[in-house]
C-alpha cells in the first residue's frame, strides 16, 4: 500500500473527526436557535395567558360590584319606600271664646252678685291658646256680717304637632295635672274630688276647706276637658264677720253649672268642633304646653281680706 494510501484513511479519519466538531457545533447551534426560537413563542403565549386570565378576574369582579351596587340600590329603595312622613290628628277647636264672655248675666248674678260687672281679664301673649277672668263679689248684711264670693274661669288650647302629639293628647295631660294640683293644696282639710256628668268629655270636681283669720273658706275647683281645650273653673265662698259660711255642696252645685255653660262657649264658638283631620308634619307648633298655666290666675290663698285683689283673695290658682 502506497503511502498516499495510508494517508487516506487518516484523512477520512480527520475529516471524520471534523465533520462530528461541525455536526455537533451545528447541532448546538441549531439547539440555540431552536430554544430562542421557543422562547420567543413562550412570551407570546404567557403574554395572552395572562391577559386571558386578568379579563376573566375583570369581569368578575365587575358583576360581583354591579350585584353589590344593585343590592344597595334596591335597599335604599326599600328604606324609603317605608320612610312615609308621620300625622297626626288635628285639633278639633282652633280658637278661644272671650274670657269674660263666657257666662251668663244669669249665672254670674248666681255665682257672684256683687260682681258681676267686675270681670277682669287676666294678661296673655296669645288669647287663641290661653285666656282667664275672674269676678269678685262681697253682699254685705251688715251687723250680721258678709258673704264673700270670688270666681275664676281659665281657658288652655293646645295644637296638635308631630314631635309633641295630638291637641287631646296634650290637653288629657294638663287636665290629670290641674286635677292633682287641687287635690294637693297645702293647709286643704276634707278634701274631695268626684266625677263630673255632661260637661266636655271628662270632667271632675274637687273640694276642700281652708281655715283662715278671717273665717272659713270653701273651694270648689271643676275641671273639663273639651276635644283639645281645658276649661278650669275656680269658685272660692266664706262668710265673714259672722256671716255663716256657705255650703260646700251649694257652692259645688254652683260651680258645676257654670264650668258646662263655660264648655258649651268653647263648643259654639269653634262651631260645634268635631274630629280632626290628619295633619301633616308641619303643623302648627303648639302655643301651649301641658305645664302651662294662664299667666293672670289667682294665687292659692284666700286668707286676705275681701276687699283686696282677686288673686290674693283666692286659694286656688288656674
């Protein structure tokens, strides 16, 4: 074998050996390439992936929120819906009559004969809510002594409001406070109170004795409660200088007869009254409180002289 012929498979060899080097850089290059290449797909993939997934939470959460929102809508529309705005009953009497009007000639020349021109109308900054008057009589017999007679009529209308009630409501609550009042009176002996018949819708009396330096006074208080108005009528009686005192159940008779004709003045003039109707929230507010009491009244004690002013003559205040 020539030596060009050894040389040959040695050249094979070699070039064998170089074609494996390049195969295999070719190969690694190729692999390179291949993952660059299957990277670069990846991206794209993930990219969409993503954005697949993130419209999927988006849309998700906008019905979760569009529900919430409904949710609320619908619970605001429930609250109002139920909201309605409060009534209550409107008061029946919308007026007063006048004070010193509201008796007789008759029953004042009954009650106080002497005085029955002497009608003094007591202070107020609204008559339409609160009015009073009061008369004094003093018949004088002399050697035998005289009769003292002192009368006082008070008149309290309440408004009906949202925030504080019905006019009933609130004049029902004056009238239990007049009634106590009376029945408290300090230094009061034979106290006692009954139920009035026929005047307004309820009514009751209360009597008592109080002994004074100057004789025996008996006080006869009636008070009525008319629809929304509360009429309070006080009749104080004594014999002074030996003039024998007056009975309690004549002065009571007196009293009673006087507080209907009293009740029935309120009637007429507010035409008859009758129920209410409903009254929106914006009603009047009321012009008188169930504390309220008529700013002229007569102060509780009758142990003055018969001489002197009503209120100080008196026993009971309105």
């Amino acid at each position: 074998m020539s030596e060009g012929t050894m040389h040959r498979p040695a050249q094979r060899d070699q070039r064998s050996r170089n074609s494996s080097r390049n195969t295999g850089v070719a190969t690694r290059r190729q692999h390179r390439a291949l993952a660059t290449l299957a990277a670069g797909v990846a991206v794209p993939v993930l990219l969409l992936a993503v954005g697949c997934s993130s419209d999927s939470g988006s849309d998700s959460g906008s019905g979760s929120g569009s529900a919430d929102n409904a949710s609320k809508t619908a619970a605001a529309g429930a609250g109002e819906t139920v909201s309605a705005s409060p009534t209550v009953q409107a008061a029946a009497y919308q007026k007063l009559p006048e004070p010193c009007a509201v008796l007789s000639t008759k029953t004042l020349k009954d009650l106080v004969p002497k005085g029955v021109k002497s009608g003094k109308e007591g202070s107020s900054n609204d008559t339409s809510t609160r009015s009073s008057c009061s008369w004094t009589s003093l018949v004088n017999n002399g050697v035998k002594g005289s009769q003292f007679r002192w009368l006082n009529v008070s008149l309290l209308r309440f408004e009906s409001t949202a925030s504080r009630g019905s006019g009933d409501e609130l004049a029902q609550a004056y009238y239990k406070s007049q009634v106590q009042d009376a029945e408290s009176t300090a230094g009061a002996k034979n106290t006692r109170s009954e139920a009035v018949a026929g005047a307004g819708d309820v009514a009751t009396s209360v009597h008592y004795d109080l002994k004074k330096k100057e004789g025996s006074f008996r006080q006869q208080t009636v008070v009525v409660r008319v629809e929304n108005v509360v009429v309070t009528l006080d009749y104080n009686g004594a014999g002074l200088a030996g003039e024998k005192t007056p009975s309690a159940d004549s002065l009571t008779k007196a009293a009673v007869k006087a507080v209907k004709e009293a009740v029935a003045k309120v009637s007429s003039e507010n035409g008859e009254g009758g129920a209410g109707t409903p009254a929106p929230t914006n009603s009047p507010t009321a012009s008188a409180s169930s504390s309220a009491k008529p700013s002229a009244s007569p102060s509780k004690s009758s142990s003055e002289a018969p001489a002197s002013s009503a209120s100080s003559s008196a026993s009971k205040k309105s």
